[in-house]
C-alpha cells in the first residue's frame, strides 16, 4: 500500500467531519505518511474507528484452500483456554483494558487511547510478560500447576514531571487485580521519556508544532521543490524521521531529522535534499522547535536563516519537478514490459492434504512439535521445540532488527534504525498467498493492543504456516553398478516452515522457522523492500552510488539478533567448541625416509567454562564446531549427545565498541555469545534503543561481562547476522532476496543413533528384484501409503514398465 492510497483512505473518511478538519487531518496523514513506520494506519483507524473493530474475515471467508477435510486439524483461531506460550487473547487483552481502567489503577491515571496526547498517561503497547521458567517445566514435565500469565504494558507518562516511561506487570491475566513496576535489575524503569519509541500521538502534536514552517517556507518549497506540506494538492511532500541517538546528541534529549520526499510512490525514491532537525523533547509541545535546515546542501541555524539565504540569493537554488507519476515511474511496482501469454510457475502441491497440524498457537509436523506467538515488541517467537519425547530447545525467537547507515549530511549518518524502536510484531500484516507464501499455506492471525494499533487490532495474515518440497535431496546415494551392491536410497528435503514478514517502514524483513525431517531446525532472515535514498549531491559519494537522475543510496549494515534457549536433553548444559587444528606427523616409517612429516587436521575438544570465555567473534584461521550437549547423556560409546550450531549469516561489526550508536547494540559484536539463562536477562533489547546509546536500558554486554560459570548450566544462545550493503542499480525498484540468505542451523550431533529420517515417509528405495539376475529389473518403492498418480509428473508410481523395460535407468542389470 503507498502513502498515497492510504491517504486517500483517509481523505474520504475524514471529509465529512468539515473542511478545517479535513484539511488538518490531510496534512499530519502526510507527515505521518512519511513518518510511515505504520502509523499512518494507526491513525487511520483513530480517524474512522471508534473502539473495537472485529476481527476481519468471518469463516466463510477463509482461504478456500483450508478445505473442510482438514479444518479439524487446522485450527487458527486463539484458543478459548489459551496455555502458558499463548499471546494475549483478544478476549483477555479487553479485560485487560477493563482493569486498567478502572478505580483499581487509578494511580496510573490513564487515559483511553483514543484520548493519547503528549502530556497525558496511556498505555503505548501491551506485550506478554515471559514465564518464569522453571514454573513451566513444572507445568509442562512434571504436572506442576499452569503457571499465571501476566501482561507487560508499556505506559507513557507524559503526566508525570519529569514525564517518563513506566513498564508495569499486570496479573494475573485474564482478570487481573494488580499491578506493579516491573523492576528488573538488567531493566531501568522508569525510563526516560526522551528514550520512548515513536508514536502517534507525538506526531499529532508535532503536525501543531510544526505547522510554522508551512507558513514560513511553504513558498519557497513550492517554488524549489515543487510540493509542498499544507494546500499541496497532488504535489505533496512527505518526511522520513531519523532519530538522533542520545548517544550522539550527548545528552538524553530528544531530536528527529526530517527529510522531506515527493509524496509519490515509493517516497523513499524521492529525497529532495530539504531536512530540519527538529528538537521534540518533553510532553509540552510548545517547546518544540526546529534546530536546523538543510538545503541544497547547506545547513542554516534555523527556518529563518534560509529563508533570508534563499531569498537574497545567496544560497544555489534547487529546481525539482515534481516527479510524473505514471506507468512508467521507476519507482513504482507496476509490471514492466507488455503482458503476453504465459504459462503458470510451479506451484505447491499437497496431494493428500496436509501433513501438519495447527491447534491454535502449537504446530505438530513428522516428529516435530512446537507453540509460538507473535510479540508485539519483538516479532515471532517459538516455544517448546519438541523432537519425538525430546525437548531441544526452550526458546528461539527474534530479539532485534537494526540497519546502521553512513553519508555525509547528518540525517543519513546518523540514521541507526534499531526497529524494535517502532516495535517489530505488529508490522507482521498481510501475508499474501502465492507471492509471500505458497497457495497451500495457512494463515495465522496475531492480536496486539497499543497506542500504535488503537485498540485491539488483529493482522489476520501475521504468519504463514506451510510444508515446501526445496526440491533439494535430504540425502541420497546410488550404488549403481552390480559390483558395488546394485542399490539406491534417499528422500527429499521436505520441509515444514513458518513464515512472518516484517515491513518495517522501507524494508521487508522475511523471518523463516524451518524444519526438516533430520532433526535439524533453522532459522533464516532475508531483507527485501525499498533502500533508503538521498538526494544526489557529490559529498555522498564515498558512501553509495548514483543510481537514478537525483538519487544516492547510502550504504548500510543489516543486523539481525536471535535467542536460541536450547535444552539438550535436560537444561544442565555445556558449550564446547571441537576446533581443528593442524599436526606434523612422523611418516618415516611409512616412507622409509627418517624425518619424513605429513600435515593434517585433527581436532580438540575446548570446553567453554565461562560467558566471557563463551562469547564468540569469527576468526578465519580457527575453523571449529559449536556444540551444546549434556555431559550425562552419552551414547553407548561415551560420546556426548549433542546438537551443533552452524552459522550461516555471520558478518563483522566493524564499528568503535562503545562509539555512537554502537554501545546500544553491544550484541552486533559478537556472532554467538551463550550465557547462564537468567530470567532477568529474558531478551538482549528494547524498545527505547533508537534514543538510549548514551546510557542502554538494556545493555546485553553485561549478560556476558558478569562472567557466569557456564558448565552444566542451563545455557541461552545470542546468535547475530548481517549483511553490508552497497545498492546497486538492481536494487530499483526494490531489493531482490537472492546472495542475502541468513541463516544459522541447529543440528543434531551423535544425538540419534542414525539420521532419524531413515523413517520418512518420502524416502525412495531401489534395488534389484533378484540380485542374483540383475536383468530381472528393479523394484521402486515408495513408504507412503497414498495411490493415485497426480498428472505430468515424471514418477512411477504403480506403472514400471519404463524400469522394466530399461532397468538400467536406475541401475546397472548386467554383470
Ligand atoms: C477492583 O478491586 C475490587 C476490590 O478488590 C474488586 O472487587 C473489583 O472487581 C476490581 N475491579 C476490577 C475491574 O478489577
Ligand atoms: C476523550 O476526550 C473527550 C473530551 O475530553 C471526552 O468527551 C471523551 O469521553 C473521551 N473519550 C474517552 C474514551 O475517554
Ligand atoms: C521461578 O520459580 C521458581 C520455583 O517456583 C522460584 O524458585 C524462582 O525464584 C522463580 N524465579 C523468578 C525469577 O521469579
Ligand atoms: C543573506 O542571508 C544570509 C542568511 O541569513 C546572511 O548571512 C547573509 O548576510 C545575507 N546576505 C545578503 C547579501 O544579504
Ligand atoms: C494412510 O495411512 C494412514 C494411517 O494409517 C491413514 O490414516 C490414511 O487414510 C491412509 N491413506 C491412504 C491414502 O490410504
Ligand atoms: C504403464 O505404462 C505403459 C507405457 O507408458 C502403458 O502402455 C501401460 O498401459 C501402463 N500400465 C498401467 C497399468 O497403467
Ligand atoms: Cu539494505
């Protein structure tokens, strides 16, 4: 959807209220158009929805390939008694709001959020409060009591002086009675006001705030850039906010570069060189000012300075058109080139339905078993990952997204994206089938409630669930001639995956859960979407290339961050690396030469005793295998069962430690770090991270500096990826997926005696019928129990003839 249609939206629904009205509410949906980041669509609702608004689609509209042969083992609906991994309901999230509401929290004095302002209390996000461990091993191993889910809610206290951040526990859910500070030694609260994430309500105050500036320049801009804010007809301008660290600033307050975009689609391709450094510090908006103006280049102390700059000449004048918005607009996704016949892609195919099943939030595929949630704050989380009876891991969820940027004018050098600073889940929306997800996926909602969703909102797409033949062999071997046996064995990598994607203002994040019938598990993170741009100007070049008339694309750094809470066999852990090293040995004897040395690798097991010892940065020269296992568990041999990590995405922060920005993502540092799970340390950010670098609410660098022991403990793995990029021209319109795949794997090592998918259903066997008269032919067997042949696909099923006659096909039938 482009700012465009959206204020569209908005423009029709809000006309009726009057012209003023409408007027006003056009001009803050193009501020907050830019500020994009999704508040737009929270305004949105503000501006045409009063309280709840029902979950979309009815049943009869569901996807019509949830067919009511498997409805009954696919259940996407929250649960009516939602267990200790499951969001907030929306059932629970308005007795939630009933409480907070109430005489019983009236000191938190809030107000509704459709009454949210800068100077007063409300509630800006609701998250569930992760479970006291222990309690729900209990629970789930040992029959223990269903342990109490509670709510974390995030307030903003503009009311209070100093106005701060409060972080509150509310419980028990789901009719809770009280409430407290959550206070947490890694966690200051209350924090900061200046560190709070951005918000709606502060950009309804801002559009007063900065209206001036409409009324200064708004000439000016017409005539340079061709747009304008207020009055601006289809010419409008539109803002990317960049928010300045407190690490920058050197202080804890609170500044946002704007730089401003023709409001065509995609704006981001439409820098126009005019920004304003706005300082917004506080709950009182009247001191909110503009520090700054940069145009053309250059930077003036105030809106009045260019004004008298610009208009006694001296200051180069920038002449843009404002860009034609047609077809053939290289920003736009429209297809390209003429459509001519064509036939249909490959498409998903689930022959005899589905293999998987969904009971509300817990997925049950092959031998694997696992629950998961989409947080508000951070994204997609998975619990319970279940192997056959074996729990391999506790935990494995997102913790943060972060792109660091580079550029010569401050707006770009500075813009250090930390999403979880606009909160991560709630842009999980609209997964779309066939372009996002294969046809055959289900689709999964997520629930959240704040200030940024209005209410209760459910994306009704959030997660895609669904099984993908990768058309990759998960193992094979053909013994073709007689004399090596005559044989064939392998199976497809058929695997199961779920599926979120974030669009986080420009980008498009693709997290992917994967399963495969090894027991092995991954994770992937890809980035697609639109790069950031700047308008053209030759101090930019050192840090990306031109790449369209006006355009530069700055380069960047992706970061990603996972907590992987692994149990192998039990929560008493060791983290132990088999690195490989090198020896000369002595081969005299064999070549009867004294003195005579071979090279080769053997490898020695370290064992990783303490979290400083533990925390791992990539070396080239020192190849090595990371294990966790449980030193009570041994195969008959004695050697530990274990599961392996294997990193795929690693990539080198090349930053200053503690320089900038740097110090709030202390995690970017390290590729794997693994500490003592403690529940205080529940998740390596949050969501004050685009302000706090001068002083972290949650610094992960001490989860590692307080040096735990970590031998048989109950061990958490940090893993981080990333990726440098330099756009390109193929970059437009958007960036592609491809060379940019993520990942890290969870792998069992000497856990299982044998590859546990020796039992799949899919594999293939061949051998002879007679391996005595090997042109007797062959016999090709499947291991799943279905008939029926689907069309044009080049198998055997029931008909061998092709074997028969020709068993040479597969293998060798004379001696
Ligand atoms: C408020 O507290 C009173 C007394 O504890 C209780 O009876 C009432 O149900 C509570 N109201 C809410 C909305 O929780
Ligand atoms: C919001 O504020 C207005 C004006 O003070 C008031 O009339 C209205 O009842 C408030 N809405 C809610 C839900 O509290
Ligand atoms: C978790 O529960 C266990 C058992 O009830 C208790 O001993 C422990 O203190 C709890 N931990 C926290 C952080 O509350
Ligand atoms: C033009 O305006 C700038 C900025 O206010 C000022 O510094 C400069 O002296 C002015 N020059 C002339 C010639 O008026
Ligand atoms: C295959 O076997 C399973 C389990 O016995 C059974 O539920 C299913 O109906 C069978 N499918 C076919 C196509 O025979
Ligand atoms: C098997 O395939 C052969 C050749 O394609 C065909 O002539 C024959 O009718 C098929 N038999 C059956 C049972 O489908
Ligand atoms: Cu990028």
């Amino acid at each position: 959807m482009t700012p465009e249609t959206e204020m569209d939206n908005k423009n029709s629904s809000t006309v009726k209220k009057g012209g003023a009205v409408g007027r006003k509410w056009m001009f803050l949906s193009i501020l907050l158009g830019a500020i994009a980041l999704g508040l737009l669509i929270a305004l949105i609702v503000v501006a045409t929805n009063q309280g709840e608004h029902p979950a979309q689609p009815a049943p009869q509209s569901l996807p019509p390939w949830v067919d009511g042969q498997v409805e009954d083992q696919i259940d996407a609906s929250e649960s009516p008694n939602p267990g200790v991994f499951h969001d907030l309901t929306r059932t629970e999230l308005l007795s939630l709001q009933e409480y907070l509401y109430s005489d019983n929290a009236s000191d938190l004095n809030l107000v509704r959020l459709e009454n949210a302002s800068l100077g007063a209390s409300y509630v800006f996000v609701v998250d569930l409060l992760p479970l006291n461990k222990t309690e729900v091993l209990e629970h789930l191993d040992d029959n223990g009591p269903t342990p109490v889910r509670r709510a974390r809610v995030v307030v903003f206290r503009g009311d209070k002086t100093p106005p701060v951040v409060e972080e509150y526990i509310v419980q028990p859910i789901p009719n809770p009675t009280r409430h407290e500070l959550f206070e947490l030694r890694t966690r200051r609260n209350p924090i900061p006001f200046a560190y709070r994430p951005v918000g709606h309500a502060e950009f309804v105050e801002l559009y007063f705030a900065l209206f001036q500036l409409h009324v200064d320049v708004g000439d000016i801009l017409k005539e340079s850039l061709d747009a304008g804010f207020a009055d601006c007809g289809a010419k409008c301008l539109t803002f990317y906010p960049h928010q300045i660290s407190s690490a920058i600033l050197g202080a804890d307050i609170r500044k946002i570069w704007f730089e401003a975009y023709h409001n065509v689609p995609y704006f981001g391709l439409h820098p126009t060189g005019f920004m304003f450094l706005a300082q917004v510090d506080g709950a009182d908006r009247s001191k909110f000012a503009i520090e700054k103006v940069i145009y053309s280049g250059r930077t003036f102390g105030s809106v009045q300075e260019f004004k008298t700059a610009y208009q006694n000449g001296t200051v180069t004048k920038i002449k843009l058109e404002f860009p034609k918005v047609d077809k053939n607009l290289f920003s736009t996704l429209n297809f390209r080139g003429d459509e001519k016949p064509s036939k249909r892609a490959p498409q998903v195919v689930e022959p005899d339905g589905k293999r998987y099943t969904l009971n509300h939030r817990q997925v049950k595929y092959m031998d694997w078993q696992f629950d998961f949630r989409m947080s508000s704050l951070t994204g997609p989380q998975l619990y319970n990952i279940m192997y056959g009876k074996d729990r391999i891991a506790y935990e494995v969820g997102l913790q943060e997204i972060a792109v660091f940027y580079s550029g010569a004018n401050p707006a770009t050098k500075f813009s250090d994206f930390v999403d979880s600073g606009v909160l991560l889940g709630i842009y999980s929306k609209s997964l779309i089938p066939g372009g996002d997800c294969p046809e055959t996926a289900t689709f999964i909602p997520a629930t959240f409630l704040g200030e940024l969703t209005e209410e209760r909102q459910t994306n009704e797409r959030a997660f895609c669930l669904f099984e993908q033949n990768t058309g990759v062999p998960l193992r094979r071997h053909l013994s073709y001639t007689v004399s090596e046996g005559g044989f064939y064995g392998g199976a497809m990598d058929n695997v199961l995956i779920l599926r979120t994607i974030l669009t986080l203002a420009n980008y498009d994040y693709i997290i992917d859960f994967i399963f495969h019938q090894n027991g092995a598990m991954e994770v992937r993170a890809l980035s697609t979407g639109y790069i950031y741009t700047t308008l053209y100007n030759q101090a930019e070049n050192k840090y990306g290339f031109r790449l369209h008339d006006n355009i530069l694309a700055s380069l960047h750094h992706h970061m990603f961050h996972f907590k992987v809470d692994l149990d192998v066999l039990g929560t008493s852990n060791r983290y132990e690396t088999l690195d490989i090293e090198t020896e000369d040995v002595d081969i005299s004897e064999e070549t009867g030469n004294p003195g005579d040395k071979y090279n080769q690798i053997f490898y020695t097991k370290n064992l990783k005793n303490t979290e400083t010892e533990a925390a791992y940065k990539f070396n080239f020269d020192t190849p090595k295998y990371h294990i966790i296992h449980n030193n009570a568990e041994k195969t008959r041999f004695g050697v530990p069962k274990a599961y392996r990590i294997q990193m795929n995405g690693m990539s080198k922060q090349t930053l200053k430690e503690n320089s900038g920005n740097e110090a709030t993502i202390p995690w970017s540092r390290y590729q794997m770090a693994v500490t003592k799970y403690k529940y205080d340390e529940f998740g390596s950010s949050s969501p004050y991270k685009m302000f706090d670098g001068r002083s972290p609410v949650v610094n992960f660098q001490q989860y590692i500096d307080d040096n735990d022991n970590i031998v048989d403990q109950d061990l958490v793995l940090w893993l981080a990826m990333g990726v440098h990029h330099i756009p390109h021209t193929e970059d437009l319109p958007i960036t592609p997926t491809p060379g940019a795949h993520l990942s890290f794997a969870l792998l069992p090592y000497n856990y299982f005696k044998e590859d546990p998918s020796m039992t799949s259903p899919d594999s293939i066997t061949i051998v002879h019928k007679d391996p005595t008269n090997p042109q007797d032919g062959v016999v090709f067997r499947r291991y799943h129990n279905a008939t029926g042949r689907p069309t044009n696909v080049n198998l055997p099923s029931d008909n061998l003839s092709d074997y028969e006659d020709n068993p040479d096909l597969v293998l060798q039938s004379r001696n």
